[in-house]
C-alpha cells in the first residue's frame, strides 16, 4: 500500500489542529476553573463582610469608628498619631455640628438625643463627655512621637472610608436626608461636619509641617 506525500501531511495537519484545539480547550478549562474559583473565594469574602464586619461599621457613628481605631492604638502605638488627628476632627467637629444644631433649631445637644432617643439624657451626656472629651485626652497623653504628615493623610483617608461605606460606596463625603445613623432633621448639618473635618485637617498639617520642617 502506498500513501503519498499529500496523504501524510494533511494527517500531519489534522494531528496538528487536533493538538492545538485540546490545548486551547485546556487553557479554557484553567481559566475557567481560577475565574470560578475568584468567584468562590469573592462569595465568601462577602459572606464574611456581611456577618462580621457591616454589624459594626455599618451604619455606625463617625465617632463610633474613631472609638475603634482608638482601641487599636493601645494595641498598635504606630497608629497613634493617626488616631489623635482623628480623635481632633471627631471631637471638635461633632461640637461644630451640636452647636449648629442649636443655631437651626433652638434646642441645646437635640442632636445627642436624637441620635439615641432610647437612652435618657443624663446617660447620653456622660457617653458625650467620655466619647468627645475624655477618650481625647487619653489619646493625647499617649502620643509617643511628634506628629506626621502622613498621620494627617491617614486620618483624612481612614473617614473618608467611612463616608464611602455609609453611603453605600457611593461617595467620600456621606450626606443623607434621611440619616439613619445620626437622624439628622436638615442634612445641611453634613456641610457643617465635613467643613470642620476639612479647616481642621488643614490646620494640623499647616501646624505639622511648620513644627518638623
């Protein structure tokens, strides 16, 4: 039997194509498969983010996050700077934003009780004192070194997280009508809180460099 030359390659090319296709078939099949596998693991990452970690960021106070950054510091003293700076905007600026309250309505520390309206108000004003006054101080006199820039930008970076987060990953700087974490009656106060969050983060980095450099 003879087979000609023709024969042998057009077997030779079908062997060819045959191979090719079975390694692109098998390539297909490794992308697949890693492409299933992120999407396995992206699940489970949200599954963990909504039973472990929205609980106690979500719709949660900007004073509540400054709370827990403040706990770590104990832990982590190289995040100490960061949590003083942030310490500053939270407290001067929730007092900007009670006082601006009071200009709008007439009614001294309502957006305390508003806030929280099932807590008496004598409870109320001691969680104030110890959350904007107290709990400041402590980070004071635990700074270690001289503050830096990048303590600054931290802070700054660190709430505007927490805008993104309450807004939905919507924006980084949180304003709402209707808000379910501070129960605001005119979300005009939020200009209030991001300008005083703004001048001061301004002021100590004006500060900072005028000290270091």
């Amino acid at each position: 039997m003879v087979i000609d030359k023709e024969t042998i390659e057009l077997n030779n090319s079908k062997k060819k194509i045959n191979n090719q296709n079975s390694t692109v078939k098998f390539k297909h099949k490794c992308v697949e498969n890693m492409f299933n596998n992120l999407d396995k693991f992206n699940r489970s990452c949200d599954d963990f983010m909504i039973k472990y970690i929205k609980p106690f960021f979500y719709r949660r106070a900007y004073t509540l996050w400054w709370i827990y950054l403040f706990m770590f510091s104990l832990i982590y003293p190289n995040i100490r700077g960061m949590c003083f700076v942030g310490g500053t905007i939270v407290c001067f600026g929730w007092h900007a934003c009670v006082y601006f309250d009071y200009y709008l309505y007439d009614k001294p520390y309502d957006i305390l009780y508003r806030s929280m309206p099932t807590y008496s108000k004598q409870t109320l004003r001691i969680f104030d004192i110890v959350n904007h006054i107290i709990l400041y101080i402590i980070s004071y006199l635990n700074l270690i070194e001289k503050l830096m820039l990048s303590d600054v930008f931290l802070a700054w970076l660190y709430f505007k997280i927490w805008s993104y987060v309450q807004s939905d990953c919507k924006s980084f700087y949180y304003q709402s009508k209707n808000c379910k974490i501070y129960n605001f009656q005119n979300d005009v106060i939020f200009i209030c809180s991001h300008s005083s969050e703004t001048i001061l983060l301004l002021i100590q980095a004006v500060v900072i460099y005028y000290n270091n450099y």
